[in-house]
C-alpha cells in the first residue's frame, strides 16, 4: 500500500485478555519498528525489525509482549494477560533498510485500552 | 524507557507569530530529527539533522543540530492555524535508526 497500515485502529479489552495488533509495513521496507506512546508522551521503542529477524527487542517491557515477522513484511504484536497499564497508542514504522540515516514513515496507531 | 528533555511543554501564541523550542539529551546523537503529530496520526518528518552545528531550513521551519551533538532547537515563522499539533524532537541511533523520542511541545496557534 502507499503508507504504513496499522489494523485495528482501535481496540477496547478486559484486563487479563490476549491481543493481537497489526501492521502493514511500506512494501520493500526491510526495516519494522514498534513504538509505544503513553498519553502524553513521547513514543518509546519496543522492538526493531530487520527482515524476518528481531534485530533489537530491548524494549519491550516484560514477556507478556512478544512480535513476530514471519515473512518479512506483515508483523503482529502480542500481548498476552493485558494489563491496564498496558493501555497506550501502539504505533508501527517502516523504513527502506534502517541501516543509517533512512527516513522511517509511521502508520496511524492502534489504541488499545485495557479495561 | 530513555527520553530526550524538550522544552517548553506547551505553548500559547497567535497566528504570525515565531515559535521556537528545543531538546536536549544525556547522550551524542549522530542524526537529530523533528516530527509533528496531529491528534489521531503517526509522527510525520518535518527536518532530519545529521551533522553537528548544521543549520537546516524547510518553508517555515528552521533546525539546529548543536555542536555538542547533545542537542537542537526548531524555530516555526509567521505561525499559522495549521501548525497546531505537537512537535518531538528524536535522536537516531546509527546502526538500527532506531529513534529515541523527545517528551514533545504542544502547539495552540489562536487566530
């Protein structure tokens, strides 16, 4: 598609309940970042993508998150015993080969609520 | 998870007015950049900095990447209603560019 798609684009769950979010990176782009913004914050890094491999998953707060790649494009976030702390804007960006200096372009977000 | 200080949090002004804030980290950054984000949205790039001391202009909008590497300032001209929104700073890690995000100044432009 023409941008970064992110599915769905809101999501409402009762605390302790699994969840999957989506997204659609730019076709081509080797490079699939999540992010993580809190009301009124800036967005934080959760995992980094290079191909179909998790080239830096140092931030991702504990096990309960978990993503995969499995073909190098499409990539799924997993939150398994949601908490309501984990309620937040998740947001996805892709970027040509995130090797240095290249552009990374973000979808519009999924905003999970956790109640 | 690490933030970049960005300053001033929020900001009040009228239309044709300048606006300028800033950022600051702990830590060297090799590239410097600055996004918008409107209610709803992603972040979108506005300026990407990549050299110390580079001063780099785009229309309305002007950004230093301070010679310490350990900082920028965003300058806004002759504002207008549709630069509402709130503005991140973000430091670009070399090998992964993966971006460590400014805590954001929201911007009210009143007609």
């Amino acid at each position: 598609g023409a941008g970064v798609s992110q599915t769905p684009s809101n999501k409402v769950t009762e605390k302790g309940k699994y969840v999957e979010l989506r997204c659609d990176p730019i076709s081509g782009h080797t490079a699939l970042y999540w992010y993580r913004q809190s009301l009124g914050q800036g967005p934080e890094f959760l995992i980094y993508f290079q191909g179909t491999g998790a080239a830096d998953d140092s931030g991702l707060p504990n096990d309960r998150f978990f993503a995969v790649r499995p073909e190098g494009s499409v990539s799924t976030l997993k939150i398994q015993r949601t908490e309501r702390g984990d309620s937040a804007v998740y947001l996805c960006a892709s970027s040509l080969m995130g090797q240095g200096n290249t552009e990374a372009f973000f979808g519009q977000g999924t905003r999970l609520t956790v109640v | 998870g690490q933030q970049l200080n960005q300053s001033p949090q929020s900001m009040f002004i009228q239309e044709g007015e300048d606006v300028s804030m800033n950022c600051t980290s702990s830590s060297i950054f090799n590239t410097w950049l600055w996004y918008k984000q409107d209610p709803g949205e992603g972040p979108v790039l506005l300026i990407a900095l990549y050299k110390a001391g580079e001063l780099t202009s785009n229309g309305r909008l002007t950004a230093q990447f301070g010679i310490t590497r350990k900082d920028s300032f965003l300058n806004i001209s002759a504002s207008i209603p549709s630069d509402v929104g709130i503005y991140f700073c973000a430091g670009q890690e070399p090998e992964t560019d993966k971006l460590i995000f400014g805590t954001g100044t929201r911007l009210q432009v009143f007609p």
